[in-house]
C-alpha cells in the first residue's frame, strides 16, 4: 500500500469497455512526511477522491482484487482517503 497525493483527472472517450464508469485519477506517490516521490502514475477510483487529498493507494492483483474482478485491466486503485497520518518525527530519513 501506498501513500499519495492526488494531482489530476484523466478523461478518456475511447477506452477498454470494462474501464466505462470508472473514474480515473492522476497520483503521485509521497512518503509519510508528504515529500513527493517517485514519478505520477494513474490510479482507478473507488472512494470518490479529489484533487489535492492524499490517498492510500494499492497495486497489481491487489488493485484487481479490491475490484473483485481479476481480468480488469487496471494495476493501480485508490482504496482510502487519508483524513491524518501520524509519525514519529525523530525517524525522519532513518531506514
């Protein structure tokens, strides 16, 4: 499971008929602190999320299964939205 950062909608008139319905939004993923990452990539919605929320977001069979539907071309699926996250400071950039 992931941590990001909502950043975008993508609109797509001509897409695979299984992907009709779905709302599909740009993510980019961040660490615990809220320092972005690695690059943006597209999730598939199921929590109605928004640009600008943070997000937990699964991927691969992880992301077919919170679907129940495993031949549903989709690796990528937000499944939370994040209302707070608490750390420990003191581990900021300890491995």
């Amino acid at each position: 499971m992931m941590i990001c950062n909502v950043i975008g909608n993508v609109w797509a008139t001509k897409k695979e008929e299984s992907l009709s319905g779905m709302k599909l939004m740009v993510v980019q993923q961040t660490d615990a602190f809220g320092k972005n990452g690695k690059d943006s990539f597209v999730a598939a919605d199921m929590v109605g999320a928004g640009i600008g929320e943070r997000v937990l977001v699964v991927n691969g069979s992880t992301a077919r299964a919170a679907f129940s539907r495993e031949t549903l071309p989709v690796d990528a699926a937000i499944v939370g939205i994040i209302d707070e996250i608490e750390v420990d400071k003191g581990n900021q950039g300890k491995k």
